[in-house]
C-alpha cells in the first residue's frame, strides 16, 4: 500500500494505545482522522503535534450511534479523503461482579467496543471494496481470548469484536481488504489507573517477559499489520502480551 495520500482512520485515537497509534501512522505517511468522543483537548494536542510531519484533523464522534458514525465518515471523506485504513480502538473498560452488571452496563460496553467497530467497519467498508483495498485493525483484548473474572461484559465485546475480525476477513477477502486483530495484554495507559503500584507489579511477575507492555508496543504491531509487509496476513490475531497468555 503506497501511504502518501492514504487516509487512516483511529477511533479513540486522542488517548494511550489509540494515541501511541496515531503517531505510528503518522511517520508511516499516511493522513491521519483522530476520533474522539470526550478527549477534545487531547485530539487537539496531538493534532498540533502531528500537524508537523502530516496531514491529520480529529472528528469529535461517539461511535457507539450509527448515524454519527455515518457523518463522520463523510466529513473525513470531504476534508482529508477516503478512509483507506480503519484502526477501531476505541473502547470502554470496566470492573463489575456479574451479578452487578446492570442493563444499562452490559449495553453501553457492547454498544461501544464491540457495535462501533460494526459501525465504522461497515461506512469504510463502501470505499475500500469499491477501490478493492484497504485494512482493518481491531484493537481487541486478552481477556477477549480467554475471559478476565469481574470483566464478564469486557471481554464478551473484546471476543465479539474477535469473531468479527475472522469472519469478515473471509468475506472480503476477494475484494482486497485485509481484517485483523491486535490483542493487548497488559498496557500501561489510563485505563490501569484503578491498580495500585502492587497490583502492577503482580500482572508484571505473571507476566513472562517481566515487563508490562506500552501504547507503542501495540502501535507497531498495528504499523506491521497496515503495512505490506503483512499484505499475506488476514484473520488473524496478532496477541502483544509478553507471554501472558499463550
């Protein structure tokens, strides 16, 4: 994929792995669409910063509603171009007894990590078999690939999104669009806010490489992924988790 003039697209992309994300496409040439929901001073800096080495706007959206989905796609389509490459990162997190877990819960963590990557896959997916290339990277979890206790609701939508990701690489396949996974283990960003230094330090002994991960060890994997370099790659789960779950 020739980067100059291609269009990446990262939701959640004002804050941690989306960010890290963003700043990786960015020096890969690409044209970059911040999606935010709430995060306006954090898409505003990150576009002041990125404004230096390319063409990037941020798009206030909340991607959990279909129809403002639908008119983000089409001003990122007048303003920068067409969404060439689709990174849907933006997530919710959460720690909940099951027996806990309200309606309103379970609907908003489904609606947000599991149904906004449904939504924007299908708007950027009427240009890309159209032009029959392009990629999708969904950004989904460990715990989406063997269960997290408290986090029942977490990781059904990371599994979900993981489903997702293999049966729509064999759908459109044959139009020239590649759908894979990234599966971030254990990352330092806001969302490990809530754990204490000591909980850290009992994820990083679990953890065989002895280390917790960054935002920037998930951007590369998702860099690889977009590049051609994986252009043979499709439907598959790339899990950058020092080993913890293997």
């Amino acid at each position: 994929m020739n980067m100059n003039n291609k269009v990446a697209l990262v939701t959640g992309g004002a804050r941690g792995i989306g960010r890290a994300i963003c700043r990786s496409l960015a020096n890969d040439g690409f044209k970059i669409a911040i999606n935010y929901n709430n995060s306006e001073k954090e898409a505003t800096s990150l576009k002041d910063e990125l404004s230096a080495i390319a063409e990037v706007e941020a798009f206030k959206c909340d991607v959990s509603y279909s129809n403002s989905v639908k008119e983000m796609f089409a001003e990122i389509s007048r303003t920068l171009g067409n969404v060439n490459v689709l990174v849907n990162n933006a997530g919710i997190a959460e720690q909940a007894l099951f027996t806990d877990i309200t309606d309103e819960m379970w609907q908003r963590m489904i609606n947000t990590n599991l149904s906004g990557a449904f939504y924007c896959s299908r708007e950027a997916l009427k240009n890309m078999i159209n032009e029959k290339n392009g990629v999708i990277i969904n950004i989904a979890s460990m715990w989406g690939e063997v269960g997290a206790s408290m986090e029942v609701h977490y990781s059904t939508a990371k599994a979900g999104l993981i489903g997702m990701t293999k049966a729509l690489a064999k759908e459109v396949g044959l139009s020239g669009v590649r759908v894979n996974a990234v599966s971030p283990g254990v990352v330092l960003t806001d969302m490990m806010n809530s754990f204490s230094e000591e909980d850290k330090e009992i994820l990083k002994e679990e953890t065989p490489l002895n280390t917790l991960g960054t935002p920037e060890d998930i951007a590369d994997a998702v860099s690889f992924l977009v590049s051609d370099k994986a252009r043979f790659i499709t439907g598959q789960v790339l899990s950058v988790n020092g080993g913890f779950v293997i």
